[in-house]
C-alpha cells in the first residue's frame, strides 16, 4: 500500500470537497499479465477539476505507481497532464488510466450533443467521442 495526500477520512475530518476516481488494478494489462491483478488506485480530486488532493494505492508495485502522482502533485500538475504524457508501452500505468477515468467522468456530455447535432462529424472527431461515452451517427452525437 503507498499513499500520498488526503485520503477521504481526512478530507472529510478537515471539511474538504472531493471527488473520487477509482481504478482496478484487475484491469491493468501489465499487472494481468504479470499475475499480480489485484488492488486498486484510488484518487481524490477537487470537485469538477482535475487537481490531485491525493492518491491510495493497494497492491504490487504500489510505490512505484505513486512516484508520478507524487510528481504531479508537487508541481500541481493534473490529471490531465498525466493522461496527456506519453507513457511506453507495458508499464505500470494505472495513472494515465486513472486520467482517463476522470476525464470520462467529466467528458462535456451537452456540448458534444450540440456539436454533433450542428456540424459534420468526422472520423476524428467520432473516435473522442466514442472513448467519452458519446455516440455519434449521421451527424448527430448521443450521450
């Protein structure tokens, strides 16, 4: 187990709003293919943003996989930026998992409807969608 930050306990103790992300390591390919597909990470964010207010991770390799969070943290780096960073293939990558939890969460579900519903949706474009949990067909976007 590795923990930097607040957890909810202490969120709570202290008052302040969070959001939770939460991520199986059950369904990280790296740690399936290594045999060690148990545990989870666990992120509080400042509600509606992506700011990092802390992380909980447990199991295999939990220290490892706090080292970029911590990173992030310090120089109050976000979610985003994590999801945004080029991270080689076959890691250990449940931050940028994490990132994308949250950013499917948060996804402008409204204003891609309008966007589909006014505009050509192309190739592009149709794939953000899909990987935010919006459908698009015909020009028009669904949540």
């Amino acid at each position: 187990m590795a923990r930097v930050g607040l957890n909810e306990q202490d969120a709570k103790e202290k008052n302040i709003p969070y959001e939770v992300t939460k991520y199986g390591i059950d369904d990280l390919d790296r740690a399936i293919a290594d045999g060690t597909a148990h545990g989870f990470v666990k992120v509080l964010t400042v509600p509606g943003k992506d700011r990092i207010l802390g992380v909980t991770i447990v199991g295999e390799h939990a220290g490892d996989l706090l080292a970029e969070f911590v990173l992030a943290m310090k120089h109050g780096l976000g979610l985003n930026k994590i999801l945004g960073t080029i991270h080689t293939y076959r890691p250990w990558r449940s931050q940028q998992i994490c990132g994308r939890e949250w950013k499917r969460a948060h996804a402008p579900h409204k204003v891609l409807a309008l966007l589909g519903r006014f505009s050509y949706v192309d190739a592009g474009l149709k794939e953000t969608l899909i990987r935010t949990g919006i459908r698009a067909s015909a020009g028009r976007c669904e949540a």
